[in-house]
C-alpha cells in the first residue's frame, strides 16, 4: 500500500534518474568546487528567479550569516529576535558580538520595531531581523530606525526564500540578506545558503571572504573562511530550478511538489 503519510520536514527530492546527468558532468569534468559551472549557473539562475541581482553561493546559511556580518565588519551589540532558530543568535556570538533580544510581536512573530528603539545604546551597531516562517518583517520601520541611528540591517531570512512584497522581492531590504538551503527548506541544496547583496562590490567582498579571502591564486586580502557551495549542491540547486521552479509562471510565487502536497491536504491552494 503507497505511503500516505504528509511529512511535516520532509525533503524534497527529485527522482535520481533527473540528478544522474548531472552527477555525469562532475565526473566528466572533475570539478568538484571553488565556483565551478553548477556554481556560476546556480547564480544566475536563482537571481533571475527571486529577481535580485547579486547572490553569494554559500556552504550553508549558518556560515553566511557569520560571513555577512564579517563582510559589514559590524561590531559591539546587535538588536535581534530572541524567536529564532540558534543560528541567528549563534552567528552573532561567533563574531564575538553581543546580541541584544528584543521582543517580537504576538500576531506576526517577528521583531516588534517599536520595541527597538528603546534597546540602542552607544555600543550598538546592527539589527539582525528574521522574516519568521517566511513572514515579512514591517522592513519600511526598521529601516526607518536603522537610517535614523546609523545602524546596519541583516536579515536571516533563512524561511523567506520567494517571498514578495509589493516592490519585489522582500530579500532587496536591508543591507544583506541571508538565505538557507538546508533540506528542511522550500529549497534545498542538500545543504547549502546565500547572500543576497545590493552591489556587484559587496558581492566581491564577500566572494573574498567565502574563498579564504583569496582574491586570485596568491593574493590574500581578508581573513577569510571556507564558505564555497560544491559542485553536487549546486547541481541539485540547479536541477530544481531546471524543474519545479521554472514552472512558475509568477516569479517568486512557486512552491516545490513536497509543499503543494502539504498545503493540499490543509485544504490550502498551491
Ligand atoms: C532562522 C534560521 N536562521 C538560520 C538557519 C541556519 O541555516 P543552515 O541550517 O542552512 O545553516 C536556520 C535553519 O536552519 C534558520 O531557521
């Protein structure tokens, strides 16, 4: 009898006959890493789906938000939602930062912004926001406060992948903003995260920063981590966007099969 059980974090996979081609091209071209064609294609395609310009492949999310705040060289205290996965919070203490919690609001879970003014002090630099379960934050208020107290924004939006708002894609706002990949995302890369960035120089920073700080083969010129995607994750990446993804007629708005199935059997359409 089929399995009719609704996984509520299933992964979605496609059919492995669909990913073997390209498992075949890795083989045939042994290039395993360090912004192969999977890679730059990844890119490509995944800017031209969320309608942004700029986007940093990374290894996972959790290490794109270590980068992210690396690459605005953020310092001292940073404002965020205590309503999160770890990570948020786990970034920041990894970057010797202090984050301080400021309460969300009850209907849209998200960092209350007329709470946030009341916990900046001096040492304060950031806000790091979460767009939670894909929810937008109110983004025209914080940035509001961020412009007003010189301040930078990062958003995790790690469950924000494809979300609109009226102007586009709601992952435009703030200075950065930072995806994840991981399988328990709408999409996945096996593992994997991003970066949005607002600017082709951003984007080279971080790129820097992702590669060891390598800038060329022997020139060095940042303190930099290991973040690079490899080659199976952005096949996989790319195999959806070859699949699922282009089926969407409405930018940003698709959802893989393993959700349509979800919201189906809530009685929601997909
Ligand atoms: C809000 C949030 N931020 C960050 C992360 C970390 O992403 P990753 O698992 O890709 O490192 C996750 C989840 O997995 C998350 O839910």
């Amino acid at each position: 009898m089929a399995d009719s059980t609704t996984y509520v974090t299933k992964p979605f996979l496609p059919p492995l006959e669909e990913f073997l081609p390209y498992l075949q091209e890795i083989w045939n071209s042994r290039i395993l890493a360090n912004g192969g064609p999977f890679h730059q294609q990844l890119e490509q395609a995944l800017c031209d789906y969320l309608g942004v310009e700029h986007i940093a492949l990374f290894t996972n999310g959790t290490i794109a938000l270590i980068t992210a705040l690396q690459s605005l060289r953020v310092t001292g205290e940073v404002i965020t939602t205590p309503y999160s996965f770890v990570a948020t919070s786990h970034s920041l203490l990894w970057n010797g930062l202090r984050p301080i919690f400021v309460d969300i609001d009850p209907v849209t879970l998200n960092l209350d912004p007329t709470r946030i003014e009341a916990a900046i002090t001096p040492q304060t630099t950031a806000i790091m926001p979460v767009h939670c379960y894909g929810h937008p934050c109110d983004v025209e208020a914080i940035g509001r406060i961020a412009d007003t107290y010189n301040l930078r924004v990062i958003y995790d939006a790690a469950h924000a992948f494809g979300v609109r708002d009226e102007g586009g894609s709601i992952l435009r706002h703030g200075d950065l903003s930072v995806l994840s990949f991981h399988a328990t995302k709408v999409f996945n890369t096996f593992e994997g995260g991003a970066i949005i960035c607002p600017d082709a120089k951003s984007k080279t920073r971080i790129d820097y920063l992702k590669n060891f700080g390598h800038a060329g083969e022997t020139n060095v010129v940042a303190i930099g981590i290991n973040g690079k995607m490899s080659e199976f994750n952005s096949a996989l990446g790319l195999l959806h966007s070859n699949t699922w993804m282009s089926k969407s007629k409405n930018v940003g708005t698709s959802t893989p099969p393993t959700a349509c199935v979800y919201m189906e059997r809530a009685g929601l359409h997909a």
